[in-house]
C-alpha cells in the first residue's frame, strides 16, 4: 500500500504521548471493550501508549461518548453490561466440521432456530450447507438473540501443482490497438498469448476499480471512488457490439484517429499516459454507442444484470450522475444530496434517470469484458486465469463512501503507525470500516465486494492483507502517530473470504509485506490463504540477516522478484533506483552511504546466486548481456523455493528501469503514467513484448524449472 500523505511533526513527541495525554483506566477499558488498541509494538522490544486524543476520537467514531469523565464511566458500563448478558455476538462463525465456539458457550438449553441462505429452516444438529444464515437463540431464562451465522469451508484448496505467470499494470500496457493506455481487450490478449504460447498459469493485474473522476484524475489505482464496481476507462470500446452499428461513420473515425493520436503520443513522442484524455474520448464514444438500440438478448442480458446488482448498482451510478452536476466529492455538494437515501437524492434520481441509466450501461459492458478476459485466460489453458487485485479502501469522497456512509467510520481515515523505515507514519487517506456496523449486517457490504469480483478472478490480492485483522485509524487533521489500531473479527472476515473465494473456485493472495502482527501469517496460511514473498526481502532476519537460501522459503507464497511499489529488478541491480531517489530529494542520508549499503545488498544476493549455480555467463547463448543472465538467475532461484506461485514483472522480460510508483511522491515523479519500456525507455508495445526474444528467454527459464521440479 502506498502512503498518499505524512505527518511532518510526530504527536506526543516520536515515542508516543506525553504524561500530560496518558489515557485513564476507565478510557483503556472502555477501548479494549470496542477493539480500540491502547498500544502497539514498532518492534519486537518496544511499546508505544496510544494517546487518550486518539483513544477518545477512535471511540467517538464508534458513536461512543468519552466526553467526560463521567460519560466515560457511562458507556463502559454499558459495555460491560451488553457484553456480559448478550446471548451471542451479532455474527457467528461456524467452520465445516468444527464446532463453534460461541455456539458450544450457549446456556444448556437453549433453543436454536435457523434459516439458511436458500429460506429454508434447519435443526441446530444438521449439517449446513455453506452461506450466510439466520439463526435465533433461545435461552431458558427468556434471552433471545437473532443473529448471522457464517457457515464456511475450513480453508481453501492449496493449488495442486506450481504456477508461473505474468505482473503487470494493466494501463502501461500498450498495444497497436489500445486508446492510449492499456485496456482490457489487451488483457485478454496477453491472457491468451501468455496461456498458449508461455505455458503461464496467471497474469495478476493493478485494482481496476471505478476511479473518482476529476481533473486531473487521481491516476492511482489503490484510492478508488468504488471498489464494487470496475472503470469503464478500460473497455475496448470497438469490442463493444453495438459499436459497429454507429450511424455517424464520420464521428467514428474521428474518435479512431484521436484515439491513434493518444497511443501515438506514449509510444513515439515520449509521452506520460493521460487517462483523462482517454476517458474523454471513450466517453464521447461510449454516448454513441448508446443510441444503438439493444437487440432483444442483448437486453435482457442488461436487464438481468441490473436485477443482479440491483441497489448497490443504482447507488453507484447515481453517484456518477450526481458528480456530472456537482462535482466528484459528495461532501461538498448540497445537504440534502449527501445522504443516498434522502427524498431529494430520489427525487434527483429520477430526473437524471438518463444518466443513471448511461452509468448503469458502462457497469455492465465492462463487467462483462471483465469476464470475457478471464473465460479467454481459462480456455488458453490457464488453471488460474486474471487474479485481480483487491484495494484497502475508497476515497472519502467517492461513491462507495456516499452510499456506504453508515459503514464507514467519520473522521477517520487509514493508514501505518511509525516504524524503523518512516518515523512519520502514513496516511492513506481512505475512511475505514466500522467493525460493529459490519458485524450487525453480517457482513453485507464486504460479501458483496468478494462476490462481484470474484465472478471474473481466477484468484485475488488483497492488498495490505493485514487489515482483516487490525487497522491503523488516523483522526483526520491529525498527524499519523496520533492514531491507534481498531481490530476487526479477524475470524469472520476470514470466514467470508473463505467462503466466497471457495464458492468461485478460486485462489487468495495476500499481500503481508512489511511489520507483521504475530500470528497472522499462520492464521491466514491455516486458511489456505498465500502470502506474498519478495526475493530482496527474504532474508534470516532472525539470524544473521543474509539472504534466505531457497529450500526455507515457505511455500504458500506468491514469490516476485519485484512489485509495482518497488523498483524493477535491472534498476535495482544496477543501483540506478538509489541515484532515481536521490535526485528527488527521497535519501536520508548520503549519496556514498546509500549506494555503498544497496550495492552490498545486491552483492550478497548476486554471491548466492552464483554460488548456486544459478548465474550464467553470456557465452552459450544464455542470454545477451551481464544484466539479463542476472535477471534469468533471480527468477531461477525463485524457481529453487517451494513457492506455490512464481510470478514475473512483465517490464523485468524488457529490462525496464522505472518503476511504476514511487512510494513518497505525488507530483515529483509520474507515478501510475508510464508505460512499459525497455532499458532505454524506449515505450514497448504488446506485440513488441510477444515477439521479444529476451522476454521469451525469460519465460522459458521458469517453464524449463517449472518442467524440472515437476
């Protein structure tokens, strides 16, 4: 994840609060009570208190009243009171074949009643099928509860045989086709390239979720207006089948010779990708493909899906609608517009009823691209197909947090306490969810998320995967130490996440790089849920800190060489990202000293690689440079370690230099604007990339390991 903003001054000093802002007795009991940590450990010898300024407004997020003493002393009564005569938690989660914990706790006698999924009523001693079910409890002395019962597979499939495959950031990947940045008609292509003629198993793309529109647009794929619903800036606009039948041919050709401009301009003119300037011509395009009529199936494919996502769909594109008129923060447009809800936002409903329909319209031909890539993936003989990649959050002012309101968390926003790599801590500028509001709907608002993209991933990423468990909740208008951590129940979200991914046939990713709670990774492994392994990173940080040898890398891991927040492996190994870092002004310390400390870095990776006899020379016919056969042997020590999943950097096969995001700049650098380009930064087109010698030399290295461990 990457942070958007920092804090320039550490609240309470850089160890935590003052004597002065030391939280009391009844505010950390009432804390814990809620989820609402009091501390947390930077590292494994040191506790910071959270601050009783952070305590107090992370409550009041709750709808907890801590403004006074005696307030205080109130709700953790009241708390206390609640926790101690409820029956049973408002979600409870029940794993196949185990007993549940909350369920074994019930007084004797008590009566249960359930309703599945499917409306029909089960004994407590059936054995129930997978969903999200009702159930009521009786107890003997009158106690009555009614709450959701996760019933979910133990844990995931573990993928039976290695996969290889592709990374990728959807939008730097041109081809002769696309409208000046990458789209999905690409996807499939490389899908189709990759499956057949690569042997790969997987192409893991950026979050393709909705964008807050704007100008410009915040280019980042990971501060989404709307995580349930993808952007239609990634249609291939003529494998729309109503685009054929436009009647104004002059019109057309137009947008086709503005759209050649914009591809021109990246691939020969050394332009940034502009996603504004795509979006302006695809929408012009997309209102005239709107005035084809629909035949008949064709209709009542878009009428199932508005049946389909009902609400949740009219939610979405009304808030599209509404920013046509108003503009794309709903915070800022008027009162009686800020609630979904509201007789004025119906009324306004209907009377941009055109437009809501227009929105609607780009939903659905975007999904259904969405699923043609992944069903193109699976027939080149994938077994995985698209894992897409799953944000932390939304943007504050987007449709997802206009119609999520009473989910999200006011005043708040998301982000990571200080640690031994930024003493400032982060803010990513993403209003988190409530833990109590989620449990109460059992979940509602993040089944439908997993639900709708997993209808066209074979697998998913879920970025910053840690936050099932804990988040770092930063006040707004307060600097990032000044948070603390809210807990979530890590058993239901789990639970859910099990549930769904199982009900699609599909694999889970997740991303737990960085600091870690213990604990964690084995829950999530338990699950069958993967991890994410970076080979610079792996390192015996419990020993003597060299570079992990192959065989004690776990293997439920997607392992890379590099991600898109880091920098691409050729730049790392000729240290030319450190001089990238310097010139903007990004060290802390001297030119020689960084240089001198990743170039030791390097060194030691590249001495057990050659140890290994992984590093092959130029003679042979291995590859054509010192640089290439480095970046064949990092991949075939990937290949040494039992990971499940080994996945490439696409722009490694052409030995880009830059990476795609630089964490810790916003205009200082293009982040999410550059396409793929070889190691002169000469832009390289998809087709480029299928016919490239060196990206296929690459490629057979993992297909020759892939064949050998097999």
């Amino acid at each position: 994840m990457t942070a958007q903003r920092s804090a320039e001054t550490p609240a309470g000093g850089p160890d935590g609060p003052g004597p002065q802002d030391l939280p009391s007795d009844d505010l950390s009991r009432l804390a814990e009570l809620h989820g609402v940590a009091t501390s947390y450990q930077p590292s494994a010898d040191r506790a910071v208190t959270a601050s009783a300024t952070a305590l107090t407004l992370a409550l009041a997020a709750l709808d907890v009243d801590t403004s006074t003493p005696a307030a205080v002393a109130a709700a953790l009564a009241a708390r206390e009171r609640e926790l101690r005569e409820r029956l049973l938690p408002p979600t409870v989660v029940c794993w196949s074949g185990a007993e549940s914990e909350a369920l074994a706790g019930l007084p004797p006698g008590t009566r249960l009643h359930i309703e599945t999924e499917q409306g029909e009523t089960r004994a407590a001693t059936d054995q129930l099928p997978p969903g999200v079910h009702r159930l009521t409890a009786t107890a003997p002395d009158g106690r009555t509860a009614a709450v959701h019962l996760v019933v979910a597979p133990p844990r995931l499939p573990t993928p039976t045989a290695r996969s290889y495959g592709l990374l990728v950031q959807l939008y730097s990947l041109l081809s002769r086709r696309s409208w000046g940045m990458g789209d999905l008609g690409d996807l499939a292509e490389l899908a189709a390239w990759a499956g057949r003629a690569l042997g790969a198993g997987f192409v893991q793309v950026n979050p393709l979720h909705a964008a807050v529109p704007g100008d410009p647009t915040d280019p980042s794929p990971y501060r989404p207006s709307s995580r349930r619903f993808p952007d239609p800036v990634h249609l291939r606009v003529e494998d729309v089948p109503e685009f054929a039948y436009i009647e104004d041919r002059a019109r057309v050709r137009a947008l086709l010779e503005r759209a050649g401009r914009l591809r021109e301009a990246v691939l020969e003119k050394g332009a940034l990708i502009d996603r504004d300037a795509v979006w302006a011509a695809k929408r012009e395009a997309l209102e005239l493909v709107r005035e084809v009529p629909l035949g008949p199936g064709r209709r009542a494919a878009y009428v199932d899906f508005l049946a389909r996502e009902g609400e949740a769909l009219e939610d979405h594109a009304t808030w599209c609608a509404l920013a046509e008129v108003y503009g794309s923060d709903w915070q800022r447009w008027p009162e009686r517009l800020r609630d979904p809800r509201s007789p004025e936002t119906a009324r306004a409903r209907r009377e941009l009823m055109d437009r809501v329909d227009f929105h609607c319209r780009l939903a659905w031909l975007t999904d259904a691209q969405l699923t043609a890539a992944q069903r193109v993936a699976r027939e080149a003989g994938m077994p995985v197909g698209i894992v897409h990649d799953l944000a932390v959050g939304v943007h504050p002012g987007g449709a997802d947090a206009w119609a999520q309101q009473e989910y999200l968390a006011a005043g708040m926003s998301v982000g990571a306490p200080p640690d031994a790599f930024n003493a400032r801590g982060q803010d990513w500028g993403l209003p988190p969810w409530r833990p109590d509001r989620l449990a109460a709907s059992g979940y509602e608002p993040y089944r439908r998320l997993l639900r709708a993209l997993f209808r066209y991933a074979g697998a998913l990423r879920i970025d910053h995967v840690m936050g099932l468990f804990r988040l770092w909740w930063v006040p707004q208008g307060q600097a990032p130490t000044a948070g603390t951590y809210v807990r979530y129940d890590a058993e239901a979200m789990l639970a859910i996440l099990v549930l769904e991914a199982s009900r699609a046939g599909a694999v889970v990713i997740g991303e737990d790089l960085g600091t870690v709670e213990p604990g964690v990774r084995e829950r999530l492994r338990s699950r069958g849920v993967l991890g994410t392994s970076v080979l610079w990173f792996e390192r015996d940080w419990d020993g003597d800190g060299r570079p992990l040898p192959p065989e004690s890398w776990r293997a439920d891991c997607l392992a890379t060489a590099t991600t898109h927040d880091l920098p691409p492996t050729a730049a790392r190994l000729t240290g030319e990202h450190v001089e990238l870092r310097d010139g903007l002004g990004l060290s802390t310390r001297p030119l020689e000293q960084e240089r001198a400390e990743a170039a030791a870095d390097t060194g030691e990776w590249l001495e057990v690689l050659s140890r290994l006899g992984l590093l092959r020379g130029t003679d042979g016919g291995y590859c054509a440079s010192r640089e290439e056969a480095e970046i064949q042997a990092v991949h075939r020590f990937l290949l040494r370690t039992p990971a499940r999943m080994v996945g490439v950097w696409l722009p490694d096969g052409v030995g880009d230099r830059r990476p795609q995001n630089l964490p810790g700049t916003w205009d200082q650098y293009p982040n999410w604007r550059l396409p793929i380009a070889d190691a002169a930064g000469r832009p390289v087109t998809l087709e480029e990339l299928a016919a490239s010698p060196r990206v296929r030399a690459l490629v057979e290295v993992l297909r020759d390991g892939a064949a050998r461990r097999g």
